[in-house]
C-alpha cells in the first residue's frame, strides 16, 4: 500500500486503483521502454520471485514488420531499399514507428517491488524473449527469433544468484512459448530440431510437447510429438515466423490443454498420463491427447460457427487463428485473436504498390475489414457438453472496436483479468487520409509530419529508386494499352466500402488496450478502454499477480514497454 501512495494514480472506469512504475510523470510519445530505450517495445514476460519482479523483454518489434512490407513490394516487383521503406513508414506514422536497428536483443531485468522503477539488467540476448515460468526457485525464460531464421531458440534458467544457463534449444519453429506445470513436472511445447520426421514428412512441422526432468535441467522427454498432431503438422500458421508452433498451455484438472495457430481457425487438444484402461488409446510416450478443437472435434477451428466460417471472403489465415487459455473459479476459458498485424501489412503493402496492374482495393482493405468486424470473444468450456460456451458480457464490451486480441488473463484479489489489443493506432495509419484525424493534428505533428514527407522526397531521389523507376517505366512500354476504366476497377465498390466502414470504426475507438475484468465469469467490466490514456499502449500483455498488487507491462512498440501496478482494493 505505501507504493501506491508515492504516485499519482492513473484515470480508470473500475473502482481499481492503478500507478504507472515506469517513467510516472510521462505522456504519450514520450520514451519508456523501462530504461528509456524506445526498442524494447514489448515486456513480453515477466514472473515474481521473492522480492524482485523479473522482465524479459521483445526488442526491435517493427523491425520484423519493415522487413515483411520490403518482401512483399519486392514480390511486386518494387524492389525499394530500406532507407525508402523506412522514409514511407515516416510520412505513414509521422515518425512514430522507430526505425530497426541491429545489435542486441531482448533484456532481462529485475526490479525489487519496494524500489519501483529501479531496474537491473542481468541479461541479453540476441533474439527475445516470450515467456517464462517460475518453477521452484528458477526463472525459465523462452526466447523468440521470429523472422531471424539463423538464430537459436532458447530455453534460459536463471537461478537464485541470478545465473542464466541454456537448458535447451532448437533450430525448428519461431519460438517455444507455451508452458506449464502439471502434477510438479514443468512442459514446454514448440518444435523440437532434434526430432526425426518419417520419409515423406518432411514438409511437417516437428512439434513437440516436453516433460523437464526434475533430475537434469538439461533433460527434456516427449510425452507428444507432431504424430499426435499431425493434421496440422503443416498448417501455414504453425509454420509462421510470426507466430509460434504452439500458442498456449495451461493446466487444467489433471490435464494440460494447448493451442496450435490454425489458417482456419486455432486447434486445441487436451492431454493427460494415460489412465486405467487407456493403454490402446496412448501414444507412445503413455500419453491420451484429444482434439477438442478442430476439424474432428465438436468445437469447430476457431470455435466458429461452420466449418468454413474463417475461410470466407477474407478472412482465412486473418480471424480467430488464434487462441489461449485463462483457469478462473475452477472452470477453464478460451480467448481468441486476429492476425491483425498480418491483416495491417497487407493493406500497407497493397496501397504502397496502387500503382501495380493488379492492384485492388477490396484486396488489401478486405482482410483488415474482416479482422476489425470480428468481435473477439471469451468461451467458458462446459465440461459436459465439451463445447465452449461464449462469455456474451465480455463480447458486448469489445464489439465495434479496433480489439483484435485476447492476450493473456490472470487472477487476483479474487476477480478474472484479461488483457487485450487494440488495433487503432496501427490502422490509422491506413484509414487516416479518409476518417479525418489529419484534422486533430497538433502544429508539432504537422511540422513533424513535413518533415517526414521531406525525407521521402529525399529517400526517393536516390540512385536505387530512380533506377527502378527507370525499369518499371520500360515495363510499362511493352505492356498492353490500359483500359480506360482500369481504375475504376482498382477502386472497387466492394473495397471503397469496406474502407469507408474501417474508418469509421477507426475514428470511433480512442485507442490503447481494454483491460477487463470479471467476478463470476458472466458480468464483466472494463478497468481501461484507452491504454491508460495512452493510445500507443496497444496491448495489455502481461500479469504478475502479488502482495503488493497486480504488475501489467504494456506492448507498445512505438515509444517502448510500460510497467503498472493494479490495486483491486479488496484485500
């Protein structure tokens, strides 16, 4: 209690109370990142022990992003250089995406709870970091490559002096972030390099679920492999440097329950040490695993609606391919999420390349159209149905917003908290021009905004670029004669619609994650639905659940990480 009297408290709509730790005084577009560093823009994993709270971070977010955009303009045929890309990201943004930089990675921090906003860095890595758990008295830190293909996975323990050793690793998959602890065994799920495929499978995904032996930190034993799962051992999404092999697992009555990404819709299995009589029903390792969650199960992908519900018009690989798990009040929820940053690149790519002739405008707006218009939603598993039932309470909070995740949940002082994503500041970027936020600009902005449009200029009068124009210009010569309603078609009725509809959406939603919570799983409420006032706050990432309150870092890769501390006044 005596923390949250050194601070001002921040506006909320709950009868919480909530204080910023990092950077207390500061205000949007101002630097945080926990040190000050705008890099470190997501505190993708953080986890209690003892007196410290420990804080492993994403470096470099948009980095991945610039380099995607690159690719697909390259696959175009507009083969621009970073500098230009980065230039157009500047005149997008107004200079609020920062722009990549090589070097280090991810950080682990540490800070004491009594010394708010005093942090240690006790290690760095060339990669991320995802998640971590606390198992006895060790930290295990996952890390994340993402598009770095040449880099290695690891599994980091850090010890009570604060030791970190690898206890695993893998060439295989973008990271190994799905963990949990069942009957005192510590599981990891991902891709397992060392696994062998079977002739004619090498196009599958070598998922793995593994058991840590309590003996040997470095011991890790299969009790799944990409045979339990096989179905989807190739999906597109598994395979995403973007995303993960497995999303999620949690511990639930005896079992684990985990998600794999899906291009339908995410999948869920439940899985547990064989029991009497199911010695027929057992892998090999003495495991039961059920698909309670796809295409042979009584949830559809995605927990849709149809079989086909997410691959309709433009939402395959886009809505629900998602999804992950909270455990409140002995019952088990499901949350889902939107391939919103996949969705954003397609639109920003395709408008980048208007000029191309087979540009369309319902092409590239449709799968962000589709993303915002799907409401994320919260399930409450019936154990005796085995169908998951919608939380409509928690629906009717987010419907009509730019919330596209669910991230993560946690429980405390007796009340179910989760997390989100919100869309808008990323979108605007592609709607601002029609939704009239030009217009609210402030004259720093504006004068910032010029700026930017003066080093595209710039950028664009280079060498490479005027080569290119020069090319393109000789493609044009031996290219048919344009139709005179070519661009018409380019600007599609179907397309000026569903940007019309975007926008508006956009214009409507203030910005920054929806921070909800419940106290009984069907009447919800929201503690914030603007970030904490900060609309670059786009994501409500991670919980730490302790004595002194309830710890949130922020995923904003614009001016970096943020720490809060949630009193729920009522213990």
């Amino acid at each position: 209690m005596a923390l949250l009297k050194q601070k001002t408290p921040v506006k909320v709509k709950s009868s919480d109370t909530v204080i910023r730790i990092t950077n207390p005084t500061g205000k949007p577009k101002e630097v945080d990142g926990l040190v000050g560093d705008r890099q470190q823009g997501y505190g993708w994993s953080m986890a209690e022990r003892g007196d410290y709270i420990y804080i492993g971070t994403w470096f470099n977010t948009i980095g991945a992003v610039v380099t995607i955009i690159q690719a697909g303009l390259k696959a175009k045929g507009l083969n621009l250089s970073q500098e230009t890309i980065e230039a157009m990201m500047d005149t997008v943004s107004n200079n609020e995406i920062p722009h990549p930089t090589k070097g280090l990675g991810g950080q682990i921090y540490k800070m004491h709870k009594d010394k708010p906003g005093e942090f240690e860095k006790i290690f760095e890595t060339d990669v991320s970091f995802r998640n971590v758990v606390l198992f006895g008295d060790d930290l295990y830190f996952t890390t994340y490559r993402g598009v770095n293909m040449d880099k290695l996975n690891h599994i980091y323990k850090v010890d009570l002096d604060d030791n970190v050793t690898s206890v695993y690793e893998t060439t295989d998959g973008a990271c190994t972030r799905a963990n949990a602890i069942l009957d005192g065994k510590l599981y990891f799920a991902g891709a397992d390099s060392k696994f062998e495929l079977d002739p004619g499978d090498e196009d599958k995904v070598k998922l793995a679920v593994l058991e840590k032996s309590n003996e040997d930190d470095t011991v890790w034993n299969y009790v799944a492999d990409y045979h339990d799962f096989y179905e989807y051992s190739d999906d597109s999404a598994v395979k995403s440097p973007a995303g993960s092999p497995f999303w999620d697992m949690v511990s639930f009555k005896g079992s684990l329950y985990c998600t794999l990404p899906g291009h339908s819709g995410f999948i869920a299995y439940e899985g547990h040490p064989a029991k009497r009589g199911e010695k027929t029903k057992a892998n090999q390792y003495g495991w039961v695993w059920t698909e309670i969650v796809g295409n042979n199960a009584v949830n559809y992908p995605g927990i849709c609606e149809t079989p086909k519900g997410n691959q309709v018009d433009y939402g395959a690989g886009i809505v629900s391919v998602v999804g992950a798990f909270g455990v409140f009040n002995d019952a088990l929820y499901c949350y889902n999420i939107d391939n919103t940053i996949t969705s954003e690149i397609m639109g920003i790519t395709g408008m980048l390349s208007i000029t191309q002739p087979d540009f369309k405008l319902s092409n590239f707006v449709g799968p962000v159209h589709d993303t915002i218009k799907h409401a994320q939603k919260m399930y409450k598993y019936n154990e005796t149905t085995g169908r998951f039932d919608e939380c409509v309470g928690f629906t009717k909070l987010v419907e009509n917003t730019c919330v596209e995740y669910v991230w993560k949940s946690a429980v405390y002082n007796g009340e179910f908290y989760v997390g989100t994503m919100d869309s808008k500041v990323i979108y605007n970027y592609l709607t601002r021009l029609t939704n009239g936020s030009l217009l609210y600009m402030s004259l720093d902005d504006w004068k910032a905004q010029f700026a930017a449009i003066g080093r595209l200029f710039k950028s664009l009068a280079n060498k490479q670029t005027l080569e290119m124009v020069k090319s393109l210009k000789a493609a044009s010569a031996n290219a048919p004669a344009v139709p005179k309603n070519s661009l018409k078609e380019k600007f599609d009725w179907e397309g000026i619609k569903m940007l019309a509809s975007v926008s508006n959406t956009v214009r409507k939603d203030p910005g920054g994650f929806h921070l909800l919570k419940t106290a009984d799983g069907e009447h919800w409420e929201h503690v914030t639905d603007c970030g904490f006032g900060d609309q670059f706050n786009y994501g409500c990432l991670r919980f730490a659940p302790t004595d002194h309150g309830l710890y949130m870092t922020t995923a904003n890769p614009f001016y970096g990480t943020q720490l809060y501390l949630l009193k729920n006044n009522k213990g």
